[in-house]
C-alpha cells in the first residue's frame, strides 16, 4: 500500500513539475558539491590541519537537506504555501530580529545565530520569504484599490533594512531593495511612487551614515577603494580578477589554483573566481547561462499565468536568484565594490544552500501545472 502511495506520489509529482527548470536545480547543486571538494580540500588539510574532506562532508550533507527542502516545498499544495506565507515570514523575521540580541559575531559582522551543530544565516531563510510577503500585501483584496499597500510594502522592507543594516550587510539590503523594486514594479506601481520611495530610502540611508558613521566606515572604505584603488586595499578584488584572467578559457586544471590559498572565504564570496582559475571561463559562463535559462524558464510561465499571486511572486523570487548571481559574479570580476554576496547553490555555506533550496522550491511550486488556479 506504501509502495502504490509513493509511487502515485512521485509519478504525479513528475507529471506536474517543470522538468527542465528542476533539472537545471540538480544540476546546479551537484556543480556545487563538485567545485567544493575542489576549493576547499587543500584549505582543510594543510591551513586548518583538518581532515581533507571536512568542509566537503559539511557542504555534502547541506546539499542533501537542501535538497529534501526543495522536493517538500515543491511537493506541498501550492494553496498551503499561499495560505502559511505569513506565518512562515514571521518566524524568519524574529530569527533575523534575534541577530543583535543573541547572535555571534565573526569578523566585524553579526550575522549568525549559533545552534550548536551549525551556525544560521537567518537573512537567507528570510529572502525568498521577504518576496512572497511583498506580493501578499500587493494582492491583498482589501487594498485593491488603494495606494496603502505600496507604502506597507515599504515599511516591510525598511524594517528588513533596519535589522541588516545593524549587522551591518549592505550586499544582502541592496538585493532586497532591488528584488523589491522589480516586484512592485510588476504589481503595477507608478513610476512616481518608486521615485518617492527611492528619495525617502535615500534619506534613510545618507542619515545612518551620518550619524552612525563608525559603524559603516568599512562601507566608505569600500566604495572609495574601487572607485580609487590607491585609496585603499584591494588584494582580495584584485586577486579574483588575476585569477580569472589566470584561468583563461580553458582554466589551469583541477587543483591547481592558488586563489583558494590567498583569499580568505575564497570557497563562498569567491566562487565564481575559483571556478574560473581551474576550470576556465567557459564553464563560468556555462553555469551563468544556467541562471539565465532558469529565469527565462520562470518568465515565460508569468506569462501564461492568469493567477496575479504567482505571477507577481514568480517575477520577484526569479529577480532576487538573477540579482543575486550577478552581483556576485560583478564582485569576482571587479565591476562591483566587495559585497559578501553568496552564489546560489555553488558557494559553500549551510545557510546560503538552505535559502537556495527554499528559493528553488517556491519557484518549482508556483511553475508546476496544476487543474486549478487559487483564487
């Protein structure tokens, strides 16, 4: 009886479930697992004197979590993840809330929770979350016609920003402000009002570092080293350019890179470089096409999509995974200033895997086909 029950199970999964969308998740968390036992077995074994396969086995059992959270998430009734959002955003909000109070702080930044068997980025939970929120105050029947729900949606976000701001993460605000500009924009706002709300948020932002300027100094530093290099210190940007210029097309072979031995968090914030040093440019722009197929994928079902709830959030999760990617592939190849930013799904990190995998999941769900549409 279990036997006819998973089997329904998984043939009615597979008949509903964008295959080549779901493929392309695969493909990129075996890319991931791959490329981590690539850049971080030397880092193991003769900088931090652990076994070889320490951060591999990590990143291995992440992966295969992840990837569990992405089947449930795109498996469960898509009425169900409509219905929770609320309830699941609130939860993510009061981890991310809990940050400054209990958080631990590593290199200047509080950004974890600690859980004893792993440390917890509550931001990356939070993201894909964050979208589905914005586009639940949007379609809110009560605010139909109302300009309320736009300036609600602003004050979800600024409170976001508040609590990221404090830890201080200037990459993962830039991508919610952006996400959160795509998917307003979407919903049907005028112009004006992103005007207006960009002026406001300016004003914000320019008042935190004035009167707080300490706190974002190393923000200052940043953006005045790229923008004038002999301003300040730019080993790590300049190393992952060297490094993809190093790499060629072809790259110089599997472990044969040193941009993983130089860089500190070259096997997270770095990913990109690393890849591109051993394996060549080709594959990066491989895996980067990978994004953009996904996109494309995400877009084309907006369109045929009459339900403005998942249209809305499907345009929204595909800007924060596009964002994302490029910002960090902006950062790798010296276009942008240094952000921290994570590459979905590839870069090392239990907490970036396990938002990668919620991120995915929502997207698989809200792409299935389905006999009804929720109204």
């Amino acid at each position: 009886m279990q036997t006819e029950s998973f089997k329904f199970f998984f043939v009615n999964y597979w008949r509903n479930i964008d295959k080549k969308i779901l493929i392309c998740f695969l493909i990129l968390f075996f890319l991931g697992l791959f490329f981590s036992f690539s850049s971080t077995s030397s880092l193991a074994g003769e900088r931090l004197n652990k076994d070889y396969y320490f951060f591999f086995t990590k990143h291995l059992l992440f992966t295969f979590l992840a990837l569990i959270i992405m089947i449930l998430i795109s498996a469960i009734n898509t009425d169900f993840v409509v219905k929770f959002t609320t309830h699941f955003f609130i939860i993510s909000f009061i981890l991310l809330a809990l940050v400054p109070i209990v958080g631990i702080e590593v290199k200047g930044a509080k950004r974890w929770l600690d859980f004893y068997f792993f440390r917890l980025q509550p931001i990356e939970i939070l993201k894909p979350l964050f979208i589905l929120m914005t586009v639940k105050i949007l379609t809110f029947e009560g605010f139909k016609e109302a300009q309320i729900k736009y300036i609600l949606s602003f004050i979800l976000l600024i409170s976001v920003i508040i609590l990221l701001v404090d830890q201080p993460d200037l990459g993962q605000s830039i991508l919610l402000i952006g996400s959160w500009i795509a998917t307003v924009f979407i919903s049907g706002i005028s112009l004006a009002y992103i005007f207006i709300f960009f002026l406001v948020f300016l004003v914000f932002l320019g008042s935190i570092l004035f009167f707080l300027p300490e706190k974002f100094a190393y923000v200052i530093n940043r953006l005045i080293t790229f923008f004038d290099p002999n301003q300040g210190d730019k080993f790590q940007s300049s190393s992952a350019l060297d490094a993809i210029k190093l790499g060629g097309l072809t790259g110089q072979g599997m472990g044969e890179g040193i941009l993983k031995e130089s860089v500190p968090e070259a096997h997270t914030d770095y990913i990109i470089a690393v890849i591109s040093e051993e394996y060549g440019s080709i594959v990066s722009i491989t895996i980067l096409i990978i994004f953009l197929y996904i996109s494309f994928r995400i877009i084309k079902n907006c369109f045929n999509q009459e339900n403005q709830i998942l249209k809305i959030s499907l345009t929204g999760l595909a800007t924060l995974l596009i964002f994302q990617t490029f910002i960090h592939a902006g950062v790798n190849t010296n276009l942008l200033p240094t952000t921290g930013m994570t590459l979905p799904f590839l870069s090392y990190g239990g907490s970036s895997l396990i938002g990668s995998s919620i991120l995915a999941g929502l997207i698989l769900n809200y792409t299935k086909n389905r006999v009804y549409l929720y109204d």
